[in-house]
C-alpha cells in the first residue's frame, strides 16, 4: 500500500512528500545540510529542536535561509 502524497512548498517550488512527515524527514528527502540554515513554515521561525517533533501538512509553505557572508 502506497503512502498517501501531499502538497507543499518549498522557497517557492512545489513539492509532492509523503504524509506525516516531521520537518527533519522532509529535510533528509530533500536531501538539505540542517546544519548552516534557518527556517520557517508558514512564516514562523522553526527552532533547530523542533526538527524531529513538527510534523508537515498539506499546503504547508517551508523558507530555508541561508547565512550570507558579508562585508
């Protein structure tokens, strides 16, 4: 049985993951270093440790920030 699909969006570009996935999970399919980034779903910063507890849903809209150096 087939895992059911949904629809989001990631910096932009819509994406097509599986349900019931954590924030880290989408990360690790997407194949995105947590490591050096920022993020926010539905316009709301996402601390580090919430990684692995917040779960994606439908439509959710997911920015990832990247530091940029500077002078």
């Amino acid at each position: 049985m087939s895992e059911k699909k949904i629809n989001i969006s990631v910096n932009g570009e819509p994406k097509n993951i599986n349900q019931q996935l954590t924030l880290s999970k989408v990360l690790n399919e997407l194949s995105i270093d947590k490591q050096m980034i920022s993020i926010a779903v539905n316009s709301d910063y996402v601390a580090k440790d919430q990684y692995d507890s917040l779960t994606i849903n439908e439509n959710d809209l997911i920015d990832i920030l990247t530091p940029i150096a500077g002078g």
